[in-house]
C-alpha cells in the first residue's frame, strides 16, 4: 500500500460529494424530501459521478450537487454530514487532517433556515467528530459562489470570520460562471482581505477548466487575491510566468486526478500524468485531493496509487505532496473547541 500506516492530509473535499449515500438516503427519508426515484440504488447513481465516462462538464455536475445540498438543507443533516463525512475519512483511509468546504446559504432553503444555525449544525458535528477521533485535525471552509452577488458572498465571509477559532478555517469561492462569462475575481478582493485579516485562509476555485477564460481567471485570482491555496489551478500547466507566479509565492494547488478526469477537465491518464511531471519539474507546490470521495467514487489513497500507477509521482514525491498537504491545512491557524 503507497505510503501505509502513514497519516494522510485531505484539503479539497466538498462536503456535499463527501457523505455516503446510504446516509444521504437516510438523510431524505428522515426529513420527508420528495425525491425523484423510489429505489436506494437509484438513488446512489443520481448522487454520485455513476457513469464510468464521468458528466460532461461541471454543468452537470452540479446537478448532482443539488441534490446532496438539498438533503443536507437542515441543521440535523448538516451535522450529521460533517460528523460522518470526518469518521469515514479516518476509518476508511486513515486521514488525520482533514478539511471540509461548503456553501451555509445553499443549505439554508433560500432564507428559510438560519445560517448561523447551519453552521453551529456543522461545528456540532465537527466537535462531536473530535470527541470519537481525536487523531484527526479537522476544520471547515465556508464557500462563497460565483452566481451570488457580492452582498451575499459578504455574508458569508462575514459569519467565517464570526465563527473562526470555532472550527471554522478559511473561505472559498466556487460555482458557475454567471451566463458563462469571465468571472471577475477582483471584486472579492475586499472580502478576502477581510478573511485573511481574521486569520482565516483562504483557497480559491480556478483553473480547473474554461481554457484561455480559465487561464485568464487565474492569472486575476494570483495578482489579485494572493490566496495561500487555489482549488484545481491545473489550467497553469506551461504557462510559464503562472507557473513562476504559483512558486515564487508559495501558493498551493489543491489537484483532484480522478475529479479531472472525471469532468473532463484533463482528457485522459496521459493529459494527468503529463500535467503532475509539469509542476514537479517547475516545483509548482501541490497536494493531492477527491473533490467529494463518495461522489466521485474514490478515495485519497485511490488518488495516490493512480498518480503512481501512471509514473506522475514516485513514493517520494507522494510522500512529500502529503506532508505538504498537513502543513498547507488551515486548521494549525486556529483553536479549535472539542
């Protein structure tokens, strides 16, 4: 086994891809949620990647974001979300730091349920999780989305920093892009500050797919918002003054191989192996995640034995991308109560 007995970092996982769907289903069913198919192993493919071929694209995608979101659209199912979604991890592939993003106003019911009882939900599980697995330094990350206007991105940001120090680690800003246009990251650059300033991280979805509009995104998000970590960034491959920019500064990409391929974002192993030799040989920092195990129907360990199955990493390299990992976590900035 690559890098067995060794405690594992996971850093980029969404909570609605990282909860079993057995307890999704139970989930449903406790909360009276309408849901479009009546057999359990129906369900298990409309919240999940299912088709070997993946989606086409993070439109679909979300989809089935939606569904997970909306079961997970109450305090008692966020925190038993967390809760599981944390002793699955060090059960099951013995990670011993772990963070967990989500966006609160997309489990919330558009207003109908309090946001800070959303989040004490997940802070609840996260507690409860440290209770029965102290080994784990767990954290959450609260995501801002693309599509929401800039009063309700401050929000969020404004109850990260409220809850921080509480379990609470960073922010994040993820989602579509509004009518397919270029995003214009500038203008969350007052609210990162604002995060950063409370001693939050901060790690950004770019760069994962979009071509020269995704290139151009990232080359915004790293001049203009610095962020200690960028989720994906895999679209700065060969961009040489990207690629300088990531070093120079030390920020962090979060690369999920099974993720990308998955929707598509890197065509195939080749294009995987390809793009991980690239930040080696430029020493581009990385560290390796699923994007939402459950979802994706993988595991980090799975992501390990690929990138060394293709000769991307050698155990080496696999160890040093994981340790990298434990020490890019935003948890070893705050205290967290357990």
């Amino acid at each position: 086994m690559i890098l067995g007995g060794e405690g594992l970092a996971e850093l980029h996982t969404h909570l609605g891809g990282s909860v079993a769907s057995d307890i999704l289903w139970s989930l449903a069913h406790e909360q009276g949620i309408a849901l479009p198919v009546k057999d359990f192993w129906e369900f298990d493919a409309l919240v999940t990647v299912s088709d070997v071929h993946g989606v086409q694209g993070l439109d679909e995608l979300d989809q089935i974001y939606h569904w997970t979101e909306l079961i997970q659209s109450s305090p008692l199912a966020v925190e038993r979300s967390v809760h599981g979604a944390i002793g699955g991890a060090y059960r099951s592939q013995g990670i011993t730091t772990l963070e967990l993003r989500f966006n609160p106003m997309k489990r919330n019911r558009g207003g109908e349920r309090d946001l800070d009882h959303i989040i004490l939900a997940a802070i609840r599980g996260l507690d409860l999780a440290g209770l029965e697995y102290p080994h784990v330094r767990a954290g959450l990350i609260l995501m801002m989305d693309r599509t929401f206007d800039l009063r309700l991105n401050e929000i969020i940001v404004d109850k990260a920093v409220r809850w921080a120090g509480r379990g609470v680690v960073g922010v994040d800003i993820a989602g579509p892009r509004p009518d397919g246009a270029r995003y214009d990251y500038t203008q969350i650059a007052p609210l990162v500050e604002t995060a950063r300033e409370a001693g939050l991280g901060v790690t950004i979805h770019v760069g994962e797919e979009g071509g020269d509009l995704g290139r151009e995104e990232l080359g915004d998000v790293v001049e203009a918002l610095r962020p200690d970590r960028i989720g994906h960034g895999i679209l700065a491959a060969w961009e040489v003054e990207l690629e300088r920019s990531l070093r120079e500064l030390d920020i962090v990409l979060e690369i999920c191989p099974t993720s990308n391929l998955l929707t598509k974002a890197l065509p195939d192993e080749e294009a995987v192996l390809a793009t991980v030799r690239r930040f080696v040989e430029q020493r581009v920092p990385f560290t390796i995640a699923t994007d939402g195990p459950e979802m994706m129907r993988t595991h980090l360990r799975d992501e390990f034995d690929l990138l060394h199955r293709l000769g991307a990493l050698d155990e080496d390299e696999l160890r040093e991308a994981n340790a990298r990992g434990h020490a890019a976590a935003f948890g070893r900035r705050t205290t967290v109560s357990v």
